[in-house]
C-alpha cells in the first residue's frame, strides 16, 4: 500500500513504488523542468541530522515531462517498520548543489510474507 499525504511518504514493508517528485521554482508555483543530464541523488537516513544512519541512497531518474521519478525498490522498503527521512539533491556541478524536496517516509507493518 502506498499513500501519500505532502512530502510524507507511506509505504507497506517490502512494496515497491514509483513516486513523481516535481519540483518548483523560487517562487513557489513555476515547475522546475529536468532533463536527463541532470543528477538528482537521493538519501533516506533514520533522523534529520546527516549523522543519522544511512538506510539507502541512490539516483533519481528523469520521468516524462521533465519530472523527477522516485522508485524505492522491495529491497530497500524491507527496512525495520518506523519513520525515517529523506530528502532530494539537485546536483549541478561540485559548486551548485541544491536540496529540492524533503519529508518523511513511514514504513508500514505487512500482513503477508
């Protein structure tokens, strides 16, 4: 089961998603539009803080449209049942790096094995 409410993300334990993550401009409403020379690189840690522990990271791919498309595989949703945190980086270069998006990501209790 996937529900989504904002930037958190909930998630039945060992599901896989696939999970648009638009951005927008400085001003709040003009969609950002991405390409795929662009890198976006994601990182779920179990806190806010980047001492946290790194659950899984890895690269978002460029959807249609020039949106960001967020796929968290079975093997990376099998983590412990419990909130964790992510966010999105959008990598220009070395001297331009941008946090995008953030929020939450609950892992949810499954029934079936």
């Amino acid at each position: 089961m996937l529900t989504i409410n904002g930037t958190t993300i909930e998630l039945t334990r060992g599901d896989s998603a696939y999970i648009s993550i638009p951005a927008v401009a400085e001003d709040g409403e003009t969609p950002v539009v991405f390409d795929d020379s662009d890198t976006l690189q994601l990182q779920v840690r179990d806190s806010k803080s980047h001492d946290g522990t790194l659950m899984f990271d890895g690269v978002i791919r460029v959807g249609e449209n020039g949106v960001p498309v967020w796929y968290i595989s079975p093997a990376q949703s099998t983590i412990d049942t419990g909130t964790y945190y992510w966010d999105i980086q959008y990598v220009k270069d070395s001297a331009n790096i941008m946090t995008y998006n953030s929020g939450k990501l609950k892992i949810l209790s499954e029934v079936t094995v």
